[in-house]
C-alpha cells in the first residue's frame, strides 16, 4: 500500500476527479490537510514522516522535512512554482518532482488582465464609495488599455496568454525573458522582445510573470521604479518577493508611478500592511489559480504526475 499526503486547501474541491484516477490503481491511504490552512514547517515533516508521496501546494517541502521524509519517492506540485520545495535536497535523496505546469495558466492570465483593468478604472475604490452611498464621478479619470503598451517580465505558459488577450484588446506588446524557448511565440502575438530596462522605460502595463529566484527576488525595487512612467501601472501575480514592497509604497504615494495590482505578497497573510491604506494598491488573496475549470485541471495533471512518478500498479 502506498501512502499518499495532499496538502492544497482547494484540492479538496475536485477531489473526485483525482478519485476517478487513482481508483485504477492499487490500494492507497490518502492523507489529507484538514486545517484549511498553509502548513507549516513543523506539521508538513510529523505528515511526511512515513508517506511515500506528496501533492503539494504552497507548503514548505524544505531541508528538514524531505530528510525526516524516508519513504518520500514522488513530490507533484500542485501548480507551476517550485520555490517552497528544495530542489538541491530532492537530487541528493533521489525524490522524483513534476509540477501541474500549464494547468492554472488562463486562470492566473485572465486574473493579471482583469487587475489591469480593475487598477486603470478604479474600480475598487469607486465600487466602495457606492456601497458607502457616495456617488461620485467628477474625481474618477481612468484610462483605456486600447492603444496602450502592455510590458510582459517572464513569456512563460501565463506569461503567453497574457500577451494573446491584452493583443486582442489592441495593446502593444513588449517582453523581456533571457530564457525562452518558445521562439514561435514572439511572431505568434507579435512581440518586441527589449532589454529590462526599456521594458520598465517604456511599458504603460508592467505584468510580471516569472519564477521567484536570486536572479528574480526585488527585481521591482527603487532604482527599477524611478525609471518607470509616472503613468505606469505595475501587475504581480507570480510571487509577491519579486517586488520590494517599501520601494513599492515609496514609489505610490510619491506618485512615480500611478499604481500597483497584486494577487501576492511577501508574507501571506498580508495583515496591516501600509500599502493596502493606499487608494492606488490593490490586492487580492493569491486566487490566480482558483477558479473552477483550473482547479479540475490541477488536481488531474498533479495526480496522473504523482502516479506516473510512484510507478502505482494498476488493480
């Protein structure tokens, strides 16, 4: 019998489609996160003590877990990043890791294009000032994203789909990413490929989408800031350390820029933090990936990975 954690707190809401997989295989005791919350360090390595699988979410798969995890074969990221999990320690123990790498792609691009607008529009500030009972209009001047240029960081699976729907609204796009492969794509959507430094120089949308790394952490910092429009509008939604945060509301409140979407943050919660005072700073609770259809997609690829991995007999 194989055992098997799973930790994300959305799993649970297609748990029959990984039902539907795994019932033709072998006998297995699945082990479930009941707390509706991250796990921490502690409770991820007393769960992964005596498992030979994990499908994991954002918890902590680190240097103390994965070597008080004897029997751990197979991690399956449910999703695309890899940056709760060592990968230096997984090599040296010979566990298998793979990743739902494309499945929450349109969910997360869709979010990062809907931010766009929500932050362009004010639609934020406004829809509350409604439910407050204020009706006004004459201090709201938004702007259109027809016509203006979108500056896609990172043209991975997300970062391709954010490029295709912000083209279909009339944009021009601009990108930056050493390390692609996908060459097509860049005569597909009709893409400049420039340095970083044009991309933040002449961008009026700013979106984010690349892995969290050393090369990565604070690329949007004070100095990247101050070359940017003060028309500029930033949109994160890949990892919330990507941008220095005090630079960040530095940047809001002094106007350098015209404001900032997120769907992360640094630390999750976000709790009190000062940026969330500001009217031009939105942020939502790391839901890129949760809709409906992507969920359903990441439980099935992360659960067909961890079978494939684990080598599960068929009954």
């Amino acid at each position: 019998m194989k055992k098997i954690l799973i930790t994300p707190r959305s799993f649970s809401k297609a748990r029959h489609v990984a039902d539907n997989i795994l019932a033709n295989y072998e006998q297995i005791e699945i082990v479930e996160n009941t707390t509706g919350k991250t796990l921490s360090e502690e409770n991820m390595a007393k769960l992964c003590s005596d498992i030979d699988g994990v499908i994991v979410g954002i918890d902590p798969m680190s240097v103390k877990v994965l070597k008080g995890a004897k029997r751990l074969k197979a991690i399956s990221k449910y999703g695309a990043g890899l940056d709760n999990i060592d990968l230096d320690m997984t090599k040296k123990l010979n566990i298998e890791v793979d990743r739902a790498a494309n499945a929450n792609a349109l969910s997360v691009a869709e979010l990062a294009v809907g931010l766009m607008f929500t932050i362009a529009r004010d639609i934020v500030p406004t829809a509350i000032n409604v439910k407050r009972g204020i009706w006004e209009r004459a201090k709201v001047a938004g702007c259109e994203l027809r016509g203006k240029t979108a500056g896609i960081v990172g043209l991975g699976a997300i970062g391709k789909e954010v490029a295709k729907m912000v083209k279909g609204i009339g944009m021009d796009v601009i990108a930056f990413d050493p390390y692609l492969k996908d060459k097509d794509v860049i005569r597909t959507y009709d893409i400049s490929m420039v340095e970083l430094d044009e991309l933040f120089k002449t961008a009026d949308f700013i979106s984010l989408h690349c892995p969290l790394t050393d090369e990565t952490r604070h690329i949007i910092d004070e100095d990247t800031l101050s070359i940017m429009k003060t028309t500029a509008y930033l949109i994160n939604t890949s990892r919330g350390e990507l941008v220095d945060e005090e630079a960040l509301y530095k940047a809001l409140i002094g106007k350098t820029i015209a404001g900032a979407a997120q769907d992360v943050f640094s630390k999750e919660p976000a709790g009190k933090h000062k940026l969330l005072d500001l009217p031009n700073f939105v942020l939502t609770p790391h839901t890129g990936a949760y809709t409906r259809e992507s969920t359903e997609r990441m439980v099935e690829q992360a659960t067909q990975n961890l079978v494939r991995m684990l080598e599960l007999r068929k009954r």
